[in-house]
C-alpha cells in the first residue's frame, strides 16, 4: 500500500498543493517553518484521520478561512483508492472514499495506515496517561475490527454511570440502577482489557528489538501494563469477577467524585529501563529513542498482522541517528513507503537521494528538486 497522489486546498499553511509520489522513498526538504511537518500531518490525517500536533481539527485549516479539503489517492492491492476529507469551522469533518461517504471508522477501507514519529513529540513516553491509551487504541481498532466497538459501547455505558453517580449524590433510592451499568462495564472493560494486555503481549518483543538496535543500551527494557482495577496477577478467566469487585470498592470514591475512578479508561503503560521508570526519570535522548523504537513497533505488528506495510512519516528523525542507521531507515526498508523530512538535505548520502523523490518546501509550495 502506497500513497500516489496528495491534494490540499487550505490546511495548514498550503493555500494549494498537488504532488505525485514515489512507492519508495519520499524526501521533503527546506528551512524550518515552510511546511514540512504540516506535509506530513496531512499524510497522516487522510490516512488515520487524526490530527498529529492539535486535538481540534479546526486548527487544521488555513488561517481566516473556514474550510480545507485533503484528498488522497492510495495504491491498494485491491487496486486504486480515493479518500476525501472536508473540515468546516463549526461543523464535523465529512469524509468520502471512492465516491462514497463514510459515517463511521470503521467502514473505511482498512488497508490505509500511517505511522509518524517526530523527535519533538515525546508525548507517547513522557506525556498524559490519555496520549498513551489513545496510542494504543488507534493501532488495535486498526488491527481488530471488534475492538472499536468494544470502546464506543464501553465509553458510552461509562458516560450512563458517570450521570447516574452524580444523581446518586442527590437521591439514594437511584442506587439499584447502578447494577445495570456495572455489569456491562465490567463486561466491556474486560474485552478491553484483555484485547490490550494481549496487543502488548505481543508489541514489547518489538519494542525491545528496536530500543536495542538504536540505542545500543543493553540494560533491561520493559513494558508493562498499569492496571486500576488490580494489581496482583490473575488468569484471564477471573479478570471479569476481578473488575466487578474493583467497582465495588471504588463505588464511595466514585459517589464523592461523581466520576468513575477504575477501568480502561484510567491505565496505563509503565517502561522501565534498568529499573528506571522512563516517563519522569529517563533523558531526553533514552525518551526520543523509546518513541522511535514503539513507532517501529507498531509499523511492524501491522505489516505481521495484516501482511500490508503501512506508510512511515519521519519529521526529521534522522539527526537522532548515526549514518548505519540512516541507511538502514532509508535504504533497507524497502517493502515501505517512506516519508522523509530534512533541514539538510547533505546529511542524506547522494547514492540514497537519487533512489528516491526529492522535493523542497518553500512558503508552503512544494517543487521537485530532482
């Protein structure tokens, strides 16, 4: 799967752009403030339909003006595919594939997948719990169809438990509905729960495998899964009973707070490296190096899942690695369509250059350079 073409019409700071690119390597280059990155956001965006630096989508259009369109046209091995987006301030995005408009996620052509890892943008490590859950739901909807539907029933019986909590603080005799939620939020969460420990499961060999390659740090990396409805070890089989007691407990802080305080929608991820929990002690180096290694990962468990490579965004990441591994970014990973941006288009061996698309960005306009 490969991107072929791009269309913008005001996002970011491109009044208007149309670019066709290689299967291979793709390398944007340019000052900084010319729009790099905001090239690669759009890529990600038509791709996982998720902005990458803001959660407002508005932000994404072009300033003092109240819309933006992105159109993507994907090589698939089910042949061409076309993805439309509009934004429009005060209204939700409208999305069409092939002619089609597309209500939810889901009904999106499941190939299409973009990865993207900026140095600057240590949020998956050092960030909020959130940035961190919101990581590892994206990847598993993509990868489990069910899994997605699994959150928006689960968010919504949350959002039902959280009101009648409030409710409760006013009239006691409301206690008896809280069963009828509880049950299913025990069931859901536990879907969840079990969906993502098994996606981790299987990551954190990745992890690994990368943090060591770039790193060169053989200290003990791990990843593990920070639980609020418990702690100790349990089978699967018990993790239902297990959450139904942890919401039973939690049920006088959850009245005083009007909030649920356990479930899914609370964890996280710890990473230890030699004992040291990385999301407050680590450098920023070991931080940047961890990202990298988990976007990798990522990458890779789509393409073994699925057996489609998705698409790799690198907002200029090669000046976190020394020229091997530049290389092998570059020129190894041939089986993906890669996206490269530089502010020094001489730290990229000529040899390499001329086996991909070179194109320099000045004052969001985009021109071939060779």
């Amino acid at each position: 799967m490969h991107l072929e073409k791009i269309r913008l019409f005001n996002f970011r700071n491109f009044k208007e752009l149309e670019a066709d690119f290689s299967k291979g390597l793709n390398i944007f280059f340019g000052d900084n403030a010319q729009g790099k990155t905001n090239l690669l956001e759009a890529i990600y965006f038509l791709c996982n339909l998720k902005p990458v630096r803001t959660n407002k989508e508005q932000h994404l259009i072009f300033f003092e003006e109240e819309k933006a369109y992105l159109k993507g046209v994907f090589s698939t091995f089910f042949g061409s595919v076309d993805r439309e987006i509009w934004l429009n301030l005060g209204d939700k995005k409208k999305v069409r594939e092939c002619g089609v408009e597309k209500k939810r996620f889901s009904e999106l052509f499941w190939q299409i997948h973009a990865v993207f890892f900026s140095p600057d943008d240590l949020s998956l490590v050092k960030g909020k719990p959130s940035e961190r859950r919101r990581f590892l739901d994206l990847i598993i909807s993509r990868l489990r169809p069910k899994y997605g539907r699994y959150l928006a029933e689960y968010n919504r019986a949350l959002f039902q438990r959280n009101i009648l909590l409030k409710q409760l603080k006013h009239n006691r005799t409301l206690i008896s509905a809280l069963e009828v939620w509880d049950e299913q939020i025990s069931e859901l969460g536990t879907a969840i729960l079990k969906t993502r420990m098994d996606f981790l499961e299987k990551l954190y060999p990745w992890v690994k495998k990368y943090y060591l390659y770039f790193s060169r740090d053989e200290r003990q990396l791990e990843l593990n899964y920070e639980n609020t409805c418990f702690t100790e070890k349990i089978l699967p089989d018990s993790f239902r009973e297990a959450y139904a007691l942890a919401l039973r407990k939690s049920l006088p802080h959850d009245l005083e707070s009007g909030f649920t305080q356990v479930g899914p929608h609370r964890d996280d991820l710890q990473f230890l490296l030699g004992g040291r929990d990385l999301r407050y002690f680590g450098s920023q180096g070991e931080q940047r190096t961890l990202c990298l290694s988990i976007k990798f990962a990522e990458m890779r468990m789509f393409f073994e899942v699925t057996g489609i490579s998705p698409i790799l965004l690198l907002d200029d990441a090669l000046s976190e690695l020394d020229k091997y591994r530049r290389k092998w970014i570059l020129e190894e990973n041939k089986e993906w369509q890669v996206f490269v941006t530089t502010s020094d288009i001489s730290a990229i061996p000529d040899d390499i250059l001329k086996k991909g698309s070179v194109f320099r960005i000045e004052a969001g306009t985009l021109g071939r350079w060779f």
